[in-house]
C-alpha cells in the first residue's frame, strides 16, 4: 500500500513539473524568439531531463520516465530552435 501512496504522489509530482515547463515552451515555439533563453541553462535542462529519463527506465520509476520523457521532447524543439538561431 505504501508503495501505491508513493507512486500516487510521484505521478502528482510529475505531472506539475512537466506541465508548468510547457507553457514557456509552447510560447517560444510560437514565437521563435529564443533571445532571452540561456543556451547553457538549457543544454544542462534538456541533458538533465535526458539523465533523469535515463535514471527512471533503469530503476523502473514510472513517474520520473514518464514526466522526463514527456518535457524532453519540447525541452530538445526549444534548444534547436536556439542553436539554430547562432546560424543565422
């Protein structure tokens, strides 16, 4: 049962932090602007998100896959869109 609460809690949990990270993602994506994002800030985000991702498959955590996975995939949008505005 205690292992039940926990997991209740980490989805929860999960489900908080990856849905606050969207609506600035959604914002950038919509706007292109990347200007104002730190490029190490977010190379160590979106590597963190990654290792988490990592981290929650190899110690079987449902919460903590499914939420890094899930923020990884705009969190990697956001920083291409940010490396691909040195190129221009």
């Amino acid at each position: 049962m205690h292992k039940m609460a926990a997991d209740v809690f980490g989805y929860i949990a999960a489900t908080l932090t990856t849905v606050s990270f969207f609506p600035q993602a959604l914002k950038t994506l919509k706007s292109r602007d990347t200007r104002a994002i730190s490029l190490r800030m977010y190379l160590l985000f979106t590597a963190g998100v990654a290792f988490w991702s990592l981290y929650g498959w190899l110690v079987n955590d449902g919460p903590v896959l499914i939420a890094n996975l899930i923020t990884l995939v705009p969190a990697v949008i956001v920083l291409g869109l940010k490396l691909s505005s040195f190129r221009k």
